[in-house]
C-alpha cells in the first residue's frame, strides 16, 4: 500500500514537472537557509569557545584593591597586599584547585646586542603555562627546578623573538632585562592579541627570580584554575578566605577583584543561544514561505483533480484513503526538496570556508573566526522542522480533498 501510494505521488509530481520543480526549489532554498543560520549560530558559539580557550577558559584572576567599607577597626581605603601566605592559604581552603600562582610584574628595558625594548615582564609559577594555555613555539617553559634554584632564564613572546631576535635563533641566548642577564629557554606560539595588547611582547620569568627586578615580597595578583569547581562557591570562599586573612568585609567588591572566565564564557554561551534560537525562527519563517507555495500547488492539484477524487470515492475509497493520497504527494515533494536544500547547504558552507570575526580585531586570531558547521544535530533539528512545515503545507490540501462530496465531484467540470 505505501509503496503504491509513492508511486501515485511520484506520478502526480511528473504531471505537471515545471510546477513541481519550482516548488521543490521553494522547499529547497527554505530548508537550506534553516541549515545555514543555524550552522552560522553554531559557529559563532564555537569561535566564541576557541577566543576564551587560546586565553584560558577556566582561569581565574584575583587581583588586589582597596576597601571600601570599614571593617573592625579598619577604616575604609585601606590598600589590600596579597604575599605568600595567602597562595597557602588558598591552596587550602580550595583544595580541588589544581593550580595556584603568583604573580608579579614589571615594565622593563629589555636588551639583545643593540636593540633595547621596553617589554612587559611577569615573574610566575610554572603552572601558568596550563592555566594561560600557553603553547610553545620551541625550547621548554618554566620549570620548578628554575623557581627552586631562582634560575635567570626567560620565555619570551613571539613578538618579543622577532623584535630582540629577528630571524635569528633565541633558544640558549641571553638577553639583559634591567641589566640582569637572563637565558632564553623558550618561544611562546603566537596568541590572539588585540590592538595594542602586549601578550605577544611579553617575557615570562621564574616568580622567585623576581627579587633582582623588583622587591616582590607583595604579589600584583594570583591565578587559579577552576576546571571542575562551582563558580559561584569558589568566589565566595576566595573572598571569605582573604577578607578573613586581611581583616575586610567579604561583601566588599573593591577590596579584591576576580576574574572568572568561565563566568564569561557562560554569558556568552547565553548570547550564542539566543542568536541560535532567533536564526531557527528566521530560518523557519524562509521555510515557511516555501510550505506556503507548497500548500497552493497542493490546492491547485486538488481542485485540477476534482472528478478524478470523485471516480476514486465512488469506486470505495474512504476518505482517509484520498487524504493520505495527497499528503503523500506533498511529503515527497518536501522530502526531494529537503534533500535538495540540504546538499546546497553543505556545498555552500564548504565553498565559504572561513567568516572574518574575531579576526578583524585581533592578530592571531583565526581561530575566533566563523566556520559554518553542519553538524549532525543541525540536520536532526532542520529536518524536524521541515517535516512540521510539510505536515502542515500538505495537511490542508488532503483535508479539502478528503471532504469533497462524491456525487459534486464527479459533476465537476
């Protein structure tokens, strides 16, 4: 029976071909823009989650302020300092954070032969290769054996490399930062930088190496990593721990300040899905127009086919019979068309490519470029959709002809 009624469908379509083409064309074209926004909204989720990545997504930085409420009988403005008691007390109190690390930093005179630079340099822990996701060009980041031994050697950026080194190999020479003679062991890989940032020019130093650019008994800031830990409850104890440890109110925002970039990264995974969410209605309203076509022709169909419904009534055909005639005939047409728009959408998203984004602001950066990917759920939720828009299109048409009186039918001129 099903296959009778394919072949009665597939017949129909070839009667009248030209009108038939065109409204595949209509469901084509409609399915195709559905697969294309939502895979443009996919991408832009996806190049969002690469921008956060290439910095850290699960970094979390705890910078010193001032506070702004008394607590006690310390009065408001007081400067907070962060030392190495509190990267212990830290380690404690958050005992599921993998990584903890110091931070200090230094604008200064960076030198090799007779190019002089002034360069960012940050004193850290090794783990920050991990929580930063540094990737390293060539040679090796720091070490424990180096923070042990407060070794003089550096890893410079890769705009640092070009700047001090030109096209000359950096890995084993020495450059002087302040006149202090440090050996480079490593090249960081170039990272998404925007404007005038200075990822790219920093150089990174052993943080006990420190002492001989500056006094730093007092850390400029300290970073976590948070994979795995409730956000909200790692902000709380962080602030609960060191407003304990420095006799502030917990609640004061000014007296610390984090940041999470996995609190970002989740606002705009909420920005992504409500641009995914609008994509799929504008692409269903485009669809939607192609159905609108498909239910006229159906109707056109019927009523050509009015004596022929007729014939098929009065010979036995119960109307559910006449009603899935039709339907079937608009399905075939939504399903051809579908497999249509579908392959168009995957030439078209192969022939794009890459969508300038984050690119256009950033060097390095492309990455948080727009790919449009089709992925297997994009086609779940598109034929679903299809499938909704063709039920309905061809619903109506099936309906009329399902209801039409025998006997008018075959008066039917």
């Amino acid at each position: 029976m099903h296959r009778d009624l394919l072949g009665q469908a597939f017949a129909a379509m070839r009667h009248d071909l030209r009108k038939t083409l065109l409204t595949m064309a209509g469901m084509a074209w409609g399915i195709a823009t559905v697969v294309l926004l939502l895979a443009y909204g996919n991408g832009f989720g996806r190049a969002i989650e690469n921008i956060f990545e290439s910095f850290g997504a699960t970094a979390v930085g705890i910078f010193p302020g001032r506070t702004s409420q008394q607590a006690g009988g310390n009065k408001a403005g007081v400067q907070v300092r962060f030392t190495n008691d509190d990267i212990e007390l830290l380690r404690n109190n958050v005992p599921l954070c993998k990584h903890v690390v110091r931070m200090s930093q230094k604008d200064s005179s960076v030198q090799n032969g007779n190019r002089t630079y002034t360069m960012p340099v940050m004193g850290m822990d090794p783990a920050i290769e991990d929580i930063w996701n540094l990737d390293m060009g060539s040679g090796r980041f720091l070490d424990d054996a180096d923070s042990a031994r407060h070794g003089l050697v550096a890893v410079i950026g890769s705009e640092a490399k070009d700047k001090l080194f030109s096209g000359a190999p950096a890995v084993g020479e020495d450059i002087r930062i302040d006149g202090v003679e440090f050996q480079v062991v490593g090249i960081v890989k170039p990272r998404m930088q925007e404007g005038d940032d200075d990822d790219n020019r920093t150089i990174y130093i052993p943080y006990n190496s420190m002492n001989v650019l500056k006094d730093n008994h007092y850390l400029d800031g300290i970073w976590m990593d948070s994979q795995g830990l409730d956000h909200d409850k790692l902000d709380q104890t962080v602030r609960d721990t060191l407003a304990a440890a420095h006799s502030f109110k917990a609640d004061d925002k000014r007296a610390i300040s984090l940041f999470d970039a996995q609190k970002q990264l989740v606002q705009f995974g909420i920005i992504s899905l409500a641009l995914k969410v609008l994509l799929a209605f504008i692409g269903t309203l485009t669809l939607g127009i192609g159905g609108v076509g498909l239910m006229n022709m159906m109707l056109v169909s019927v009523t050509q086919r009015t004596r022929e419904i007729g014939v098929e009534k009065a010979l036995g055909a119960r109307r559910r019979d006449v009603m899935f005639q039709f339907l079937a005939e608009a399905m075939a047409i939504t399903a051809v068309g579908g497999a249509l728009g579908i392959g168009l959408s995957y030439v078209v998203s192969v022939s794009v490519g890459r969508l300038t984004f984050y690119s256009a602001m950033a060097k390095h950066a492309e990455a948080g470029d727009i790919r449009l990917i089709v992925s297997p759920m994009i086609l779940l939720v598109a034929t679903g959709i299809l499938a909704v828009v063709g039920v309905v299109s061809g619903m109506v048409p099936a309906m009329r002809a399902a209801r039409l009186d025998p006997i008018e039918a075959l008066r039917y001129e």
